[in-house]
C-alpha cells in the first residue's frame, strides 16, 4: 500500500507540474499583469480556484508583481500540488523574511517530497538572508541527501553579496566529485562554480571530469542530456583560471570533438595548453579552418591569450602573417584574428594601415585602431571616418575614440565627438558616449554637458527606444552633481514610458508598485498570442523551427508574431552572436540599440534556458521590445532573467552555424 501511494504521489507531482498554465481563456489575468495593476479580485479568483492550471497561472501573474504582500496568499496554496510555481513566485519576488521563514520550516519537515526540494534551495538563494545561508552551510553535511539543488542557492546568495566564496566553493567542488557525471546535481554545481569563480583546488576535479568524458564512450551515446550541456562548464573552469593540463591526448580528443558546445569552449580553453613544439600548436590552429564560422571565430579571438616560448611565439608570429595575408576567413574571424595579433604583436599604426587594412573587414580595423592608444595617427584616422560612417560603425569607431582619452586629455576633437555624440539622436551614441565618458573629460566638459543633457532628457524621456540612453545619460549625471541627477529624475517620474517611468522612480529611492501600463498595443498581442503553434525563420545557414510557448509568455508570443505578420523581421540581421552561448536579431537600426518603439513586459516562468530557447532580449525587467535570442547551450543564470517564448524543435544544427551579420530571410508561421 505504501508502494502505490508513492507512486500515485509521483504520478500527481509529475502531472502537476506539467500543466499548461495561461490559455486562450485567461484575457482578465494576463490584462491585469500587463498592465501592471494585478486587480486581486482577478488573482484570487484563480489562485483560489481549486484548478491546477488555473492556480499555477495566478502564481505566474504574482511572480511579475514585484509586491510581496501576496505572500501571506501564496502560503495558503497547497504546497504538494504547486510547490514548484510557489518556490518560483516567491524567488521572484525577492528578498523577504516571510519567504524565508517559509521556506526553511518546509525544508525542515521529514515529509517533504524530494521532488520540490531543487525549487525550495534555488528560491531560498534568491529570497534568503545571510542567516538561511549559514543554515545551509552547516547542514549540508549532515544531510547531503536533502541537499539537492544546494548548488543554485549558493550560486543565488552569491549574486547579492550574501555568504562567503571560500565556504560555497567547498560545497561546489565537494558536490562536483560526490554526485555522478553526467547528471543534474554534478551540472548544476559544475555550472555554479563557473559562475562563482572557481579556485585552483578545482583545476584536479575538472581534468579528471574531462577525462571520465573521454574514457567512458557509452557515456558518449547515452544520450544523457546533461553530457553535453556539463562539458563546456568544465572547460569554463579550467578557462577561467587559465588553466590546462600537459595532456597531450585530452588535447586531440577535444579538438576531435564533434560537439558543437564542447569544440566553441574548447577553442577558447586550449590556447592556455603548455604547447611545446610546433605540432601541437598547429593542432590548435588547425581550428581556424573549422567549418562553423563561430569555431572559427572563438579560436581566432582566443589566440591573443597564448603565452608562448620564443621559438614558437616567433612562429606564431609568422603563421598568423600568412593567414591574416590568405584572406581565405569569415569576416568575423579574419577580424577576430587580426585583434589577437596586434595584442600579441603590436605594430605602429602607419604599418597596419599599409600592411593590413586592405585584408580587414573596416570594422574591425576600427576596434583595432581603439587598441593603438599612444598613436595620434591612429586617433586622426577614426575622427576622419567617424561622420561619413553607417550607424553601426559610428558606434564601434566612438568606441575606440573613447580608449584614447587618458593618453590625450583636454583633446578637442575627442571633447567635440563626445558632446555631439550625447547631443545625437542616435540612442547608441548617446548611450556610448555617456557610459565611456572619463572623470577628467566629465570635469572639462561639465557646463556643456549640464545642457546637453538636460535637453536630451527632455526630448526623449517618453521614448522607449531611448530607454537605455536616459539610463546612461542619468549615470553621467551622477558623475556630475547629485542634485543635477535628481532633478532630471523627478522629471523622469511624468515620462510616458512606463519602463523609463519605474527606472525613475527606483533611481529616487520611491515605491513604483502599482504604476500602470497603458494598455496600448495589448489587444493586438492577445489576438495573436495563442493564434500559431510554430515559426519558421529562414536564415542563408538553413531553416530552424520554433514552437511558442504562449501557456508562459502569451504577451511575447503574441509581440513576436505580431512584428512578424509585418515583416519586421525581414532582412533583420543577426547583430549579436556570441559563440557557443546566444544568437540575436529583431533590431531593425542593426546595433543592439533598436525596437519597435514601444516596450512590452517581462514573463519569467519556471521554464529554464537549454539549447535552442528562444528569449526576449532585454534592458531590465519589463524592458523587452522587438529583440530575441536563440540560447546555443545551458544557461541557469539566464533563468527567471529573461522571457522564454518559444523553443526551437528541428535546425538547431542552423542556430549553431549561424555567424554574426546573417540576415533573417523571413519568418512564416505554422497553425
């Protein structure tokens, strides 16, 4: 009898948690999370419904809230049925000794599914004090068992300042070498210690993870998920502390590797080998050559960190001469490779020009005038290009201007592109300059930059496209003078932007609970929300497929199909693609700075980052727009962080190719 309670206990916990939870029959809640009102007749009329869909999506409204008054109502929820979307409101809405309270008295009771524990740790580190951190700490020996999911609250306390490193590393490692390989425990820990900054006691646990890897083929084709998604994190470790082996033979197994995720963090991890000999090093070369553009690319910005003796540093030196000289690369990674070269080899600035800007994709000869700092040749060359440049290569020449201000203080023409980049009606040239401004500039400039400012701010302070250019120009103005900084904020508090209008009000210290969104753009969103299944974005790489998931984000799903039906997207680039971690598109200016002219808002769920989630991009909460992401591994730290809206279900063999600068040929839609 006891066996089958169990197992109907499983069976309940299971189905639990895999209801939808937001339908095509929800317009009431998911209005009033929109627009920030959170009516509580609504909320309550769910969350005390006694259905489980219904409950678990009134749990999903008061995740957004940011209000922990609704915390005394989540307690009353049972626990068994929606532990789950209780421990993800309650880690949502922040730090409190409520939540705390409540958390530690479940962990502490014998009969509490071992299911849930994972979400009461993680949503402990993300509400907990520096008394529940001691807790854990002291009874995580005595009770490794009940610890599961220890390693996200640790990694938790560790982004608010609570606990001590040395104490959580040692938990980390010990749960590293104690939980099995490949496994969810052993992924989770090895990915907090990444993110926690692993020390050199940790270098003896990785080198022999990545030797199990190797060693064990069956594991190879198990189709353990959590194989392929641990393996960067390790080599992550080892990357961070610069780190790796004299090992020859782990050396050509994972540049043998067929792993898409293994080979990008492999490229990245291996320029810190103990090469020797030529061979070796050529072996490691060999990765510029690989047919993923992004391999290519991580390889070629990596090189710079290679510490070699002479022979082979002269050797290098050579190499990379004759393949700068091929022109055979991706733009990205014939760019990449000349950055890694003048950083090892610097040449003055007159001999790049003659020798390299020819074979140089312009924008990354911009980027590495911005490292030849000393030469005012190199500094004449970007002001002269910098007015007749595109939008994109304004910001990456302004970029490296900016590297020049402390060897040439009180220069007039850096003092000139800084104020009329800030005075521009370019958000990234605002948001550059203001962010990059020096102290001794600041001081120079500081009566021109009062006005400057001051009208900016009243131009833009109820565009959303400028959201991130008030932010930074209000950091300049910290700079400046406090009381400067408050008056442009308590102007800032009447914007007509609700997401300028909460950045406000946070930066005065005052409660922005309850300030309302305009519904605006919102029954276009519903109409569209729940009216396709999949998406079919073409890019020149091939197709990848993504199937929306509007039961957790219906008013992302219903702003992405919405744009889409217009062909916003069409012809977009992908304007941000970091290797091995996101590719990024739905900005139609092409520099990170661009949207739709509107915000919508954010609608975290309990749905985690892994391959092939599709994100909205974002300055902050309720800050997202126009631009999405494609995640190409694992990452927890993005969870709860940034909206899901879909996930890619075929091509993501197309994601993982896809090199920065590809267009989005267009996007259909699938019922």
């Amino acid at each position: 009898m006891k066996l089958l309670s169990t197992l109907i206990l499983f069976l309940f916990l299971s189905s639990g948690l895999s209801f939808p939870q937001y339908s095509n029959k929800d317009l009431s809640l998911v209005r009033t999370t929109y627009t920030k009102e959170f009516n509580k007749g609504i909320i309550d009329s769910y969350l005390f419904s006694g259905n489980s869909q219904m409950v678990n999506a009134a749990l999903l409204s008061i995740a957004q809230s940011e209000d922990t008054l609704w915390i005394s109502d989540i307690k009353k929820i049972d626990f068994i049925k929606h532990g789950k979307y209780i421990c993800f409101a309650l880690g949502e809405l922040g730090s409190c000794r409520q939540s705390e309270e409540y958390l530690l008295s479940l962990m502490k009771r014998n009969d509490n599914p071992k299911e849930l524990i994972p979400y009461e740790y993680e949503a402990l580190g993300k509400t907990g004090s520096l008394h529940s951190y001691k807790f854990l700490i002291s009874s995580y020996f005595n009770s490794r068992e009940k610890s599961n999911g220890i390693s996200l609250a640790l990694y938790n306390y560790f982004i608010r300042n609570i606990g001590w490193k040395d104490s959580s590393l040692h938990i980390l490692n010990n749960e590293i070498e104690k939980s099995p390989f490949p496994g969810e425990r052993n992924f989770y820990a090895t990915f907090a210690l990444y993110r926690i900054g692993p020390d050199k006691n940790s270098n003896r646990l990785m080198v022999e993870e990545l030797i199990d890897y190797f060693k064990n083929e069956a594991n190879k084709e198990s189709g353990n998920k959590y194989l392929r998604m641990t393996i960067p994190y390790i080599l992550g470790c080892l990357r961070r502390n610069k780190y790796f082996p004299d090992n020859e033979k782990l050396l050509s197994s994972l540049l043998n590797s067929k792993d898409f995720g293994v080979k990008v963090e492999a490229a990245q991890t291996l320029c810190y080998f103990p090469f020797k000999n030529e061979d070796d090093l050529k072996l490691y070369l060999g990765l510029l050559d690989n047919n993923n553009a992004n391999i290519a690319r991580a390889a070629a910005s990596s090189i710079k960190n290679l510490k070699l003796v002479p022979p082979l540093s002269a050797f290098l030196k050579q190499y990379l001469q004759n393949e700068i000289a091929k022109n055979k690369y991706s733009s990205n990674t014939a760019g990449e490779l000349f950055l890694s070269y003048i950083k090892l080899f610097p040449v003055d600035f007159s001999k790049a020009a003659g020798d390299y800007k020819a074979l140089i994709p312009k924008e990354y000869f911009y980027q590495a005038c911005g490292e030849l700092t000393s030469s005012a040749k190199a500094l004449d060359y970007l002001f002269n290009k910098f007015n007749n440049e595109s939008e994109k290569n304004k910001n990456i020449i302004l970029q490296s201007i900016l590297n020049f201000q402390s060897q040439f203080s009180n220069n007039e023409n850096i003092s000139r592109t800084i104020l009329n980049s800030i005075n521009s009606n370019s958000p990234a040239l605002i948001s550059i300059a203001a962010d990059g401004v020096d102290s001794a500039y600041v001081s120079l400039l500081k009566t021109k930059l009062t006005g400057i400012i001051s009208s900016q701010i009243k131009k833009y302070k109820s565009d959303p496209n400028f959201l991130e250019s008030v932010m930074s120009l209000v950091g300049l103005s910290q700079k400046m003078d406090k009381k400067f900084s408050e008056e442009l904020l308590n102007n800032l508090k009447d914007s007509g932007s609700y997401s300028i209008k909460k950045f406000a009000l946070a930066q005065l210290g005052l409660p922005a609970l309850r300030i309302k969104k305009d519904e605006g753009h919102f029954p276009d969103f519903w109409k569209y929300a729940f009216k396709y299944k999949y998406a079919v974005v073409e890019t020149p790489k091939g197709k990848f497929k993504i199937e929306f998931l509007p039961q957790y984000a219906p008013v992302s799903v219903g702003n992405f199909c919405s744009l889409a039906g217009q062909k916003f997207f069409k012809n977009n680039i992908f304007h941000r693609v970091v290797p091995g971690f996101v590719i990024q598109g739905g900005d139609p200016q092409q520099t990170g700075w661009g949207g739709p002219g509107y915000d919508i808002v954010s609608e975290f769920s309990p749905v985690n980052y892994f391959a092939g989630m599709v994100g909205m991009a974002s300055a902050g909460k309720d800050t997202e727009g126009s631009q999405w992401f494609v995640t190409q591994g694992a990452f927890p730290h993005l969870n709860g962080r940034y909206t899901i809206f879909a996930k890619t279900v075929s091509g993501l063999s197309t994601v993982d190719r896809i090199d920065q600068g590809d267009r989005i040929l267009g996007i259909n839609f699938v019922p």
